[in-house]
C-alpha cells in the first residue's frame, strides 16, 4: 500500500498544541508518511523560537519557511503573507504530498491553501466556518481559505451551516470537534507543589489569574490604552497574576511593552513566554480566572471549569459556553467580571458544571479515518460554488 504523504503546516504554538493530537497519531500510523512545514512565530527568538518543541516532538520538518519581518505595524502580516507563498510553492513541489493540511485562519493558512490550489493538491481546512464578531482580518482570511480547500473538519454543526451558505459541497464537510482538546483533556494533573517547581515559583493555595490578551489589527492604535485597562483592573483585584505573552500580530510590541513596564512595578505580575504544555494546562487547572481575548478561553477553559473574562471584541460572536463573561475594553467592567469569577460562589459552581461544546476529546481518531479513507480524485480536486 502506498503511504499518504501528508505535510501539516504550522506557524505558532496556539495552533501547534491543536494538531498535535492529529500529528502523533499520523506519525505512527503506517498509512501516512508526515512531514510538518514550520513557519511564523515557531522560528522567532521574540516569540520563543517554540521550533524546539517540534523538534523535542521528534516529527519531520521538511522545511523552515521565515517570513516575520520585524515590525509591529499592520504592513508585516502583508508582507509575510507575500514570502511564504513563493517558499511553500518550492517545499510542495519537492515533496508532493498528497494532503496540505491547515488549520485556523492566520496568513500560514492563506499562503498554504492558495499555493495548494494552484498546484492542484488536496488542502485540508481544520477549523473553518467559525464565526466572530469582532472585525479581525482572521475572519476573512477563514472564509477565503474555506473557498480554496478541498476538505474541511469542522469544530460544530453551526460552523459546517456556515460552509453550507458559502457555497460548499456537504460531502466535503465532516464535523470533528476541536482536537486540542485531545491531548488538553488527556495532560497529566500536576499538584500546586508540582506547578510550583515546574514554575520554580511557589503557587501556594492563594487565587490568582492568568492574562492571555492578543492584539487585533482594527483596533491597533488603541492595542496600549487597551492593554493598560486591562492591567489597571488586574491590579486593582489585588490578586497576583501570570501574563503570556501575545501572538505576533500588528500591536503586538505595544503589548509588551506594557507587560514589561507594569512588571517592573508591581511584583504581582509575572512574565513568560511560552510553558511546556504540562505547566501551561496546570497553570490553568489551578487558576482562579483567565482573562484576555484567547481562544483558549472559550474552547478549552470549559473542560475544567475555569471562569473566563473575555476582554473587547475579539472572540466574540463565536458559540462559548456558561463560563464566560463579556466586557469592553474598561478597566470597571473587566475588575468587576473578575472579583465575580473568583469570589461569586454561586457563578462559580454554575461554571464547574458547564458542558463543552467543542468535543469529547476523539476527534484526533476520526480526522485520521477520514484522511485515510477518503478518494483523491478529480471530483475532490475541482471545486465549484453549489449555487
């Protein structure tokens, strides 16, 4: 039996810990031969250089495509954009594989499913037909990637109803479920005492928040004033706090820059940039609230009963579960949201018991059937709109 080849490409650690499920059992399978194109984020010293996990993973890297420039002005994603198509072009070429594999809605994704397109491969769209309301260029970019792929896994039935009214064909729709929460259900449960050395912090039995606040490209200008509300009502809680560092989006350094401004002057804010994913879910275990604008917030904080302050615009629209409360981007609203996330006994308890819409932690197994199973054929290959 010939092996499928199958490249993943991948361009930041968000993305990376939601296929990693996919990618293990592909690795093994003697069906699949998989190699993993590395972009974005993954090979920036600014964002961690998170390539090394990849490498700690073991999985092939067929190529290292750079393409961040170093700016925080909205001109950088255009100009990645811009690189990695032409780089891709050259790695799919060598390699022809039989799937290109994506997920989600940054520029990697564009730049792999156009290239894919053009040169008649099958593009295979995990996480398209989301919806959010909050005016991102992410929003475009999925629905124009869901255009040029050929097979889509969807997180929800509502998000398959979306690729519906776009114009795609049923057949080539398989809802799945979000696999990251695979391997997010199945991490192994640290002890404070355990977080503790992981973090050579001591967590202690007191509350604290974690901070995952990403920029968005329409609201650039106001990215410090946003961030500094944000901050101001963190530490009016009193409570201490871990802060990630946010994506590589224009905005991005402002961020940062205030993270490390308000870090200097207050010893209740703590700084990283990247957990190994053992810390990072056991952070969250034990964490009293997250607050930010992360995905991570609405898909995966559900599973362990974690209150959610979601921050502006950006998340909002998409399906969530009862763990999560709105605000703008003020400094009263998110200090009030928080003190009930960690103090209201009652929201607490509701939250503990809220379902998860996003999966049962299989989805891994059945996206690995479908991708061995499915024809590649010129039906599968030559697309047109239903209407």
């Amino acid at each position: 039996m010939n092996k499928r080849k199958v490249i993943v490409v991948t361009g930041a650690r968000s993305e990376y810990d939601i296929v990693s499920p996919i990618l293990e059992k592909l690795n093994i399978d003697i069906g699949f031969d998989l190699q993993l194109l590395v972009t974005g984020s993954h090979l920036s010293e600014n964002f961690g250089k998170t390539v090394k996990n990849i490498e700690t993973d073991g999985f092939i890297i067929a190529d290292r495509v750079y393409n961040l420039v170093n700016t925080d002005e909205k001109i950088g994603r255009a100009i990645s954009l811009g690189h990695q198509i032409p780089a891709f072009a050259q790695t799919i070429q060598r390699v022809q594989p039989d799937f290109i594999f994506i997920t989600g809605d940054r520029e990697d994704a564009l730049a792999a499913a156009i290239t894919g397109a053009y040169m008649d491969k099958v593009v295979v769209h995990l996480a398209g037909g989301d919806i959010a309301k909050d005016g991102n260029i992410d929003n475009s970019a999925r629905y124009a990637v869901g255009k040029f792929a050929h097979i889509h896994l969807t997180l929800l039935d509502q998000h398959k109803e979306t690729l519906l009214k776009l114009g795609e064909d049923a057949w080539r729709i398989f809802v799945v479920g979000n696999p990251a929460l695979d391997k997010f259900i199945s991490t192994p449960t640290l002890t404070t005492d355990d977080l503790s050395k992981k973090l050579n912090f001591s967590i202690g039995n007191d509350k604290y928040l974690v901070l995952i606040q990403h920029p968005i490209i329409s609201d650039y200008e106001k990215e410090t004033d946003h961030i500094r509300q944000t901050l101001d009502a963190i530490i009016e809680t009193g409570l201490s706090c871990f802060v990630n560092f946010p994506n590589s989006d224009a905005g991005s350094f402002k961020i940062i820059q205030e993270y490390r401004h308000y870090a200097n002057k207050y010893s209740s804010l703590y700084l990283f940039q990247n957990l190994d994913r053992i810390t990072f879910v056991n952070l969250l275990r034990h964490a009293s609230c997250l607050v930010g604008n992360s995905s991570s917030g609405i898909i995966e904080a559900p599973s362990i009963g974690l209150p959610v302050v979601n921050v502006g615009k950006r998340q909002k629209g998409r399906i969530h579960s009862g763990n999560v409360i709105f605000t703008d981007n003020d400094k009263k609203q998110i200090k009030e949201a928080i003190l009930k996330s960690v103090n209201d006994k009652e929201y607490i308890k509701k939250v503990k018991k809220c379902a998860n819409p996003y999966g049962d932690g299989k989805s891994a197994d059945r996206i690995v059937k479908i991708l061995k199973n499915i024809k590649i054929d010129d039906r599968l290959l030559y697309k047109n709109i239903t209407y």
